[in-house]
C-alpha cells in the first residue's frame, strides 16, 4: 500500500474517532483540592492505589492532617484476601478466589459525614496448580492490583459526584430544604 494511502487512511481514521467524541479515559474531575487519607494500613496497597489516583485528578492535593483537608476520606475496613474454593481428594487447591473489600466513609474535617459508611468489594477467580505456584502468586497479585485499581476509580467517581455546595455549606445550611 502506498505510503500517501496510509497517510490518508490514518487521518481519516484520527478524524472518525474523533469525530464520534472517542477520548482517551481521564480521571473524573473532583470539586474539591484538599483531600486526607486515614484509617488505612501503613503498607496498605488500596491506599497507595487512592494516593495515586487522586494524584493524577487535575487541582487535587494530598494533605497530612485533616485539619486543612476539604474532606477526609476514612478506611473503616481494607482488607485482601485468598480464599481456596476447591481442591483434589489429595488436599491440593485447585481454585482461589482473590476478595478485595474496602468500607469507606467521607466526611468533613469538623466531621459532618457526606458520604455515609460504604461498602465495596471485588472478586475475582483464579485456578491454581502447584507446580506453577510462583506463577500463579504474581498472577495472584497482578488480579489484586487490578482489583485495587477498579476500587480506587469507583471511590473517585463517588467523589466526584459530591456537591460542591454542600462542601461549603456548614451542618445547618445541610439540615435545611
């Protein structure tokens, strides 16, 4: 195929996607700038998965103490684990079923809660065979990371979705019709 061909085949092609409104996934954008993370772990990957998407919103700030958050973000339970759902008559496991579960809640640092307590979890299958189990526990990890990642952008789409105006608004503007 000529190269003026290609050329004009890509372009029609660049022009068709972005025609159509195709765009690349971006980061919900957040109507907030200062967030703190607590509750979780030191060594917790859900919360370094959180850190790093909220890193990647445009204008969002991670900051240390709560007192000069917008809003805090509160872990009340994160917790991985790896279940065996099957095995041979000889004891062997045979499946595993990978569980990421991360209750939540969102509240104001003078705590007045916007986001009531909220559960979210995942889980994920995965066969296993011990004479492979190096790479069935990378591949383990590799489903847990993914895993961790679909719950980070859930939570930032709850986020998003916030009203700006009852960030400002103080518990008796909220209380009232």
């Amino acid at each position: 195929m000529p190269a003026s061909r290609r050329l004009w085949l890509a372009g029609g092609l660049a022009a068709w996607l972005g025609g159509c409104g195709f765009q690349l996934r971006r980061p919900p954008r957040l109507q907030l700038e200062r967030v703190h993370l607590t509750g979780f772990s030191r060594h917790s990957g859900q919360a370094e998965e959180l850190r790093r998407q909220l890193r990647a919103s445009p204008g969002v700030r991670l900051v240390e103490s709560a007192a000069e958050a917008d809003l805090v973000l509160e872990a009340l339970v994160d917790r991985q684990q790896e279940v065996a759902t099957s095995s041979t008559a000889a004891g062997q496991v045979r499946e595993l079923s990978l569980r990421s579960l991360l209750r939540y809640r969102v509240r104001t640092p003078a705590g007045r809660e916007l986001i009531a307590p909220t559960e979210l979890g995942l889980v994920r299958d995965m066969t296993f065979e011990e004479s492979i189990s190096l790479a069935k526990a990378h591949e383990a990890q590799i489903l847990l990371r993914a895993m961790q990642a679909d719950i980070a952008t859930q939570v930032l789409r709850r986020l998003a979705a916030l009203d700006p105006a009852a960030l400002a608004a103080g518990p008796a503007a909220s209380a009232a019709p």
